[in-house]
C-alpha cells in the first residue's frame, strides 16, 4: 500500500514537489497556486475533497481514535 500524504499551501504561484514512487500527494490550495507534479491529486474541487472524505472516513476516525484511548 503506497503512503498517503496531504499538502495543504497558501501559494499564489505554481509549486512543484516530487512524491517518492511509494507514495501519493493530495493537494489543497487556498490561493492560486496550484502542485504541479506527477503523481499529485489536487483536490481544489469540493466534489473531489468530499469523495476522498467519504472513502477515508472510517480509516480516519480510527486512527483518531486510536490516538485518543485512556489507557487504565
């Protein structure tokens, strides 16, 4: 399984980033700019964002529960 990582910019100019073969960018912009590489989702769209949302909802609310456990 390929390592997941999100990059979120404020940049007003194009960026570019290079992702190691196991692994995927996502990209949210809040400016203009935009993460113009291979490999690179950018999700500047909302109906991209919440498909991803979706598809990683119950991934993610374990791993923050995970991290929330008190432990006796």
């Amino acid at each position: 399984m390929k390592k997941r990582s999100l990059v979120i910019t404020k940049s007003t100019k194009d960026m570019r980033l290079q992702a190691s073969p196991n692994e995927i960018l996502y990209s949210y912009n809040f400016k203009q700019g935009t993460l113009c590489s291979e490999g690179v989702i950018n999700f500047n769209n909302a109906k991209l964002l919440n498909d991803l949302a979706l598809v990683e909802k119950q991934d993610y609310t374990d791993f923050i529960y995970s991290k929330n456990r008190i432990i006796p």
